[in-house]
C-alpha cells in the first residue's frame, strides 16, 4: 500500500467534488473498471501529492494539465512530482485538457497501451 499525507484528506475529497469538466469526461471512460476491467481512482493521495487518477493494478497515474501546467513554475513542479512518482515505480502519462475534448479516442488509446 503506498503511504500518503493525510493532511490532504480534505482536499483531495473536495476536489473529486469538484472536477473539472476535462476530468469529468475522462472519469466516465475509466469509472466501473471500463478499461480491460482495470480499476481507477480519482484524486488519489500518494505520498504528499494528489493525482488526478491512479490505477494500481498498472501502477499507473494519468494527470490532465490545464493552462497553469504550461508555465515555467508549472512545468518544474509537474517535472519535480513525476520524477518523485516515477522513483516509486508509478508510471505517468500527462494529457492536456485540450486533448481530453479533442481526441478523447487518442487519450484512451493511449491509456490503453499502457494497461
């Protein structure tokens, strides 16, 4: 089981409250093991980070970047937190919201070849 801060409890409830609409979309493709029966997690706490989705079975995270990702602060700590989820033996894939809206076939195909 990964260890987590369970200080970020309370957000991390509040955000899957409140998911965007790009991460709304992607929920309703990944939700009910849909995938190859894969089970998803959404505002998932690991370590002292939440991810946008989490799928133990692959070991798995899938981060939606909106616009704040694309700037140079954003890009250092998204770069900062992969490297720590990858040093834990997570593998990240990162789609744009954009990509979400636009070419939700590509996402899953992509998600898919991970699984």
């Amino acid at each position: 089981m990964l260890s987590y801060d369970k200080q970020l409890k309370t957000l991390s409830q509040h955000l899957r409250k409140n998911m965007t609409d790009a991460e709304n979309m992607l929920w309703l493709k990944l939700r009910r093991k849909q995938l190859k029966g894969y089970p998803f997690y959404r505002q998932k706490i690991i370590g002292k980070y939440i991810v946008d989705f989490y799928c133990p079975k692959a070991n798995l995270v899938i981060e939606l970047d909106g616009g704040q990702h694309y700037s140079e602060t954003g890009k250092a700590k998204d770069g900062t937190r992969d490297e720590v989820l990858t040093e834990m033996g997570i593998k990240v894939l990162r789609f744009s919201d954009r990509d979400v809206f636009e070419n939700i076939g590509g996402v899953m195909e992509g998600i898919w070849s991970c699984l």
